[in-house]
C-alpha cells in the first residue's frame, strides 16, 4: 500500500513567475508586468478569468481603464518602503518629528508627502533597548500602504498570522532574529483600520549620517517588526 | 487553529507573482471606489469563502473569487458574462460613479478615512480593565477569536470610527469608538506562556465589558 502523501506546508498555487523585481532592501523596480513569463504554453484559467472579468467591466462602463494603470503604477513603482525608511530616518534625525510620530502617525507620516489608501489611520511603536515591537494582522492583511507598499505574501499567510500572536519568539527566529530573553515583545494585531508601523533603534556607528544614508540601513522587516535595520559596519 | 507551519518567508520577493495579480489589485480597487459597497463587506466576501478554497489559494486569487462574488451579488456583473468574456445583461439603474484615471492620483493620495464624529463620551478610559465578550457572530466582525472572553487593560483611545461588524452588512456606518487594549501572553495562552509577551488589538466598544 503506498503511504499517503501528507504535506508539511500550505502550496500556494502561484501562477507563472515574473521576475525578481527588488532589491534586498526592498525597493521597488519598474515591472512589466503586462508582458507574460510564462514558458510558451497558453495563459493559465485564472489569467485568462482575470481579463474576461476586466473586459465585462470597462465595457459596462464599471472601470476606466486608465484608472487601472494608474492604480497599478502606483503600487509597483511609487509607493513603497522607502517611504517608511524616509520616515524613520527622519525620526532618527529630528527629536520633534519623532515625538510628533508618536503622538499621531498617520498626521506626521503626512508632512513627508506620504499617506492615503491603506494608512489613514496609523499608529508608530518604537523599539528600545527593552520591547521589540511585533505588527501582524491575523484577520486579513491589514498593512501601512502609504509607507511600506503592498505587504509580502508570508504577512498576508496563515503561519504567520496564526504564529505571530502565540509564538513570536519562534517567528523571529524564522527571520533570524534572536532577541535576548529580557526583551520584551509587544505584538500589535492590527484589527481595526489603525495601521502599525515599527520605528527600529537607529544603530549605534551612525554619529553625523545624512537621513539618505540613514533611509538606506532600513528594511521593510525592519519596520514590520520582523527584522531588525541593517549594520552600518556591513553596509557597503 | 493556532498554527499553520513555518512562515517560509521568500527572500527579495517581487510585488506581484503573476501577471493577473496588479489587475486583480487595480480592479478591486477601481470597483471599491464606486462607492457601492465598503471595505469591511469586501474582507467579509474575502473571509467567508470556503474555507478549502480560502487556505489553498494565493492572495489575488482570493481577492477575485470575492471581487466576482460581490459583483454577482449586486447584480454588477453575472458568472455566464464572465464566462463570455463580454456583457449579456444591462445595468440596472444605479449611481454609478466611475473612478476616472485623473482621479487615482489625489483619491489614493487622500485615502478613505474611517474616522466618525462622536456625539458620546466613551464608556472606558485608560488604564480601565476590560473584557472581550463571547461573541461568535456568524456576520463580520473584528474581534479576533483568540481574544473571547479575556481580560485586558485600555492602553489608548485610538478615536471614533465606522463599525465594520454593521457597515459590512449595509447596516450603516454605526460609528464606535475605538481602544487599544493589550493582554499579557499569560492571559491569552496559559501559565507556560513567556511573561515578556503581551498582544494589542484594537477592540470596538461593542467587543467590550468592565472587567
């Protein structure tokens, strides 16, 4: 009798992949994501669903299709974590901004430019040498837009959003960060439309840095609260 | 349920996986703006799809199964036009106010916020302990099961804002006010938990009781 086949992990069924399009540190390239890569064969069911569906709906008059291209420019290439990197650095860098982040995020995030869809509401949870903070949303995806961009496929899945509530250690671990045992971890789940976004420990060596190079030591994890800002001794 | 595996996370992960998924995101979003239904009823179609196909499928794809199942609701766009590729049946007369390309910019830009005018005190203040109800509707709600019937303490008043658990059903804005109450990991998980840990929702007034 053959055993049954029993998998360890949810399979997600993506589609044919596109291309790597960011950089480690999360910035966003342009995508051409109207040209297929898949190997030849013909356009999978959900493809082709998905401009059956487009087709009804501009020709009924229910979308603009330029609306369309404007909204998928918008989140391929403008809006993206280094926003949210702009506004950490910032923080680093002005006392005044920082404490007025604290107080009301979505209403300092605004005076760098950035806000709208997905972060009308948004609340900034500092890391200190004691609490490491932890944002998750384990009823949907719920994610700050305007400062990260469009979240990751592992924060809008069921291990992390089952995990990060009961077993942050453990996910950290999976990031590969491993904090001391003193370290308080305060895990945020974003159930209304507050939106989090971590402000990380500006790394010690950085004495007189420019906010640009301040920005480049900050990850998109790092802002999550699943990673931690890059070292400014391995940086190039 | 409390865990489904490791996270896996995918290193230097693009936006979009698939070609069909920045027009899913742009379609959803577009047909969002017509202001026919609201978010919260678009996470409830997302969340109350059948749970083989809500655990097995990638994110665009559950955000298409739910795009179709509003717009077959509302008698927007039908299985059989789909299916055509092109339209069968007439509009009915509704509001249709098309979100035009022009707009995407400053409409993104502005976004759609959630925050109400009260015309009420709210019931708790900080530092007030609450507790969640045992409430399992089978409707929408915000209010995470793993919460039910747990004791916390109000850290903020994060403001007045829309109810999803009635807005997502077209039974009205019903503004709430809004709190930050946060539990130890203790009192979620058991005494074995890591005392260094505690959890934060973002609890409506209607999810809570003085404790």
């Amino acid at each position: 009798m053959t055993p049954l086949e029993v998998p360890d992990k949810l399979v997600f069924m993506h589609e044919d992949h596109a291309e790597t399009v960011r950089d480690i540190a999360g910035e966003p390239r342009p995508h051409h994501a109207g040209h297929d890569h898949h190997h030849g064969s013909e356009l999978s069911e959900v493809e082709l669903r998905v401009r059956a569906l487009e087709t009804v709906l501009v020709q009924k008059g229910l979308v603009d299709p330029a609306a369309l291209d404007a909204i998928v420019e918008t989140y391929e290439v403008k809006v993206g974590p280094r926003n949210g990197a702009h506004v950490v650095a910032h923080a680093w860098s002005d006392p005044g901004f920082k404490a007025r982040l604290l107080e009301d995020g979505a209403k300092a995030i605004r005076e760098l430019g950035y806000g709208g869809r997905g972060g009308e509401h948004i609340a900034v949870v500092e890391n200190t040498a004691g609490v490491h903070n932890l944002v998750v949303c384990t009823l949907c995806s719920c994610y700050p837009w305007p400062v990260l961009g469009l979240p990751p496929v592992w924060y809008k899945s069921a291990p992390y959003r089952s995990r990060a509530v009961i077993d942050p250690r453990g996910v950290l671990a999976e990031f590969g960060v491993e904090l001391p045992e003193e370290t308080e971890i305060r895990v945020w789940d974003s159930t209304s439309e507050m939106r989090y976004l971590v402000l990380p420990m500006r790394p010690a060596g950085t004495e007189g840095w420019s906010e640009e190079r301040l920005a480049s030591l900050v990850t998109r994890d790092s802002m999550i609260g699943t990673g931690l800002p890059l070292n400014p001794e391995k940086l190039q | 349920m409390t865990s489904f595996g490791p996270v896996n996370p995918e290193p230097n992960e693009p936006v979009f996986h698939a070609a069909f998924e920045p027009r899913v995101l742009a379609n959803v979003l577009a047909t969002g703006a017509l202001g026919l239904w609201s978010g919260d009823a678009s996470r409830f179609a997302r969340e109350s799809l059948p749970p083989p196909f809500y655990y097995t499928r990638s994110y665009y794809e559950i955000w298409l199964a739910a795009l179709e199942k509003i717009l077959a609701e509302k008698h927007l766009v039908s299985e059989d036009e789909i299916a055509a590729s092109r339209p069968l049946h007439d509009l009915q007369d509704l509001p249709i106010k098309v979100f035009h390309g022009e707009k995407v910019a400053p409409a993104l830009a502005r976004g759609w916020p959630s925050d109400r005018p009260a015309n009420n005190q709210p019931r708790f203040a900080v530092g007030h302990r609450v507790r969640i109800k045992n409430i399992n509707p089978p409707t929408h709600t915000r209010l995470p099961r793993y919460t039910r019937g747990k004791t916390g303490i109000v850290e903020k008043i994060r403001g007045h804002f829309v109810f999803p658990d009635t807005n997502a059903h077209g039974a009205g804005e019903e503004p709430q006010w809004c709190y930050n109450v946060r539990f130890s990991a203790r009192e979620l998980w058991g005494e074995d938990a890591d005392p260094k840990i505690s959890v934060s929702i973002d609890a409506f007034e209607p999810y809570l009781e003085g404790a």
